[in-house]
C-alpha cells in the first residue's frame, strides 16, 4: 500500500496516511526508549514481532466483542488501521505491583494487588505524561465523563480477556497501557499497540521478566524475551 504523507512519528511507531480517508498505516520500528526518552537503543527485529503481537492481541480481542483500530497486517512492519482521533489519556491498568506504582507508594515489586488498579496519564512528552484523576481528565478536556467510564470499562474488560489469554501461556499479565481513539463517527476504539513494550509480562513459574523492563534495566536477553512471547502466542 503506497504511504502518503507521515503524520507522526512516535517513539516506536511511525503513522502515515495512504489512499483512503478512512484509514492509517502504522509501521513499527525497532527503535526503543525509556524513561520518556532518555535512554534509547534498539531492540532488533522489534518492530516485526510487535506487528505481529499486537495484530494477534487486537485480533483476540475483537473476536471477544471489543472492537480496536486494527483492519490488517500488510507487512511484516505494516499495519492498516480505521482512522481516529487518539484520546491524550493512558490508561494504565496493575494486576501486580511494579514499576512507578512501586516507587510512588513504596510497595514491594511482585506483590499481587488483590483488585485491579486503573490510572490515568495525560500523554504530553513536554511534562512526561504525568498520573491525572477524573477530575484533572475533564479539568483539561482531555475527554468527556462518559468516555472517561468508558476508558475504564473497556479496560477492565480487556484486562480480563487478556490475563485469561496469557494465562494459558503460563504468562502473568503485570500490568500493560492502553490508548484508545474516537473514529469520525464517533466511535470509541481501543487504538495504539499492544506488545512487550506496553505490557510487563513474567513468566508465571520463575517470575521470568519477558518485557521491556529487561531494556529499561538493562538486563539482556531483549531480543530473546520478544521471541519467547510471541512463540507462546503462537502455541495458545
Ligand atoms: P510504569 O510502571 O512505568 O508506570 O508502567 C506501567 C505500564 O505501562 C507498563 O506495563 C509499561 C507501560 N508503559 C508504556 O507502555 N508506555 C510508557 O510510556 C510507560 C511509562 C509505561
Ligand atoms: N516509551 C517510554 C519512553 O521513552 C517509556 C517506557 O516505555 O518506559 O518514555
């Protein structure tokens, strides 16, 4: 499919329009950051896997009625996606304790939360998306109280579908980041990715991290924990 002109260059994607007014091309890169850019590297072949990972997630997910901007892979790199309008909010869904949840409320790494968390990051680079409530949300107009209800209803039940999903590929679903668009219509999709980079997964038995915290704290063996998700996908 002929790229037109790049409309955004994001960290790890590049998104272009083709075409069709209706549509995006989104190619994934191998380059990586962390810590809102200031460590960079590249994770080879990252950008194909997470092509694939993320069609396979959006893929489950729509089959379980919860409806994304994926339309279809059309390369190893390439993705054809419905066109929206990508609400400035991550929402950030915690199964376990990890990460800046850790650090802010001083809890052990690992520990399970007993209920699911969802938080809200404004998605501003300037002030390195900063956590934000309900209020901060419609303060900022960032989106409206019915979307907000909506970001965490989709993402309770995403959550659900995929903990089962990973589940049964002796995965834990720690906690991952979710981006959702509005289409010209309207519509409320679940829109971005969903990979290794946006979900911290550990191996169920060993704890194993196989996510992009082994790239945040330089641990090795980045390549190799991408490859091992996407073959447990691949056998689920
Ligand atoms: P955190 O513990 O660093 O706040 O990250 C929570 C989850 O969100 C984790 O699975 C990684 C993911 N995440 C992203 O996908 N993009 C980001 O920019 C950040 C900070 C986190
Ligand atoms: N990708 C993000 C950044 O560079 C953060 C992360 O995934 O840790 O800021």
């Amino acid at each position: 499919m002929q790229r037109q002109k790049m409309l955004y260059e994001g960290k790890a994607k590049r998104v272009y329009e083709i075409a069709r007014d209706d549509a995006y091309l989104v190619e994934f890169k191998d380059d990586a950051t962390a810590f809102n850019g200031e460590k960079r590297g590249q994770i080879a072949n990252k950008g194909a896997l997470n092509n694939q990972m993320s069609a396979h997630f959006f893929r489950l997910l729509e089959q379980q009625g919860i409806r994304t901007h994926y339309l279809e892979t059309l390369s190893d790199r390439e993705m054809l996606v419905k066109r929206v309008r990508i609400i400035p909010i991550e929402v950030v869904v915690r199964n376990i304790v990890a990460g800046t949840l850790a650090k802010r409320l001083g809890l052990a790494e690992g520990v399970d939360l007993g209920r699911t968390v969802v938080e809200f990051y404004y998605k501003d680079d300037a002030l390195g998306d900063p956590l934000i409530n309900r209020s901060h949300a419609l303060a900022l107009k960032l989106a409206t109280r019915e979307q907000l209800d909506e970001l965490e209803a989709r993402a309770l039940a995403i959550n659900e579908s995929l903990t089962a999903h990973l589940h049964a590929c002796q995965l834990l679903l720690v906690d991952f980041k979710l981006e959702f668009g509005v289409t010209a219509d309207g519509e409320l999709l679940l829109a971005d990715e969903i990979s290794p980079d946006t979900c911290r997964l550990w191996d169920e038995t060993t704890r194993e991290k196989l996510d992009k915290d082994r790239f945040r704290r330089d641990l090795g063996g980045v390549e190799q924990a991408y490859e091992e998700v996407w073959r447990r996908l691949q056998q689920a």
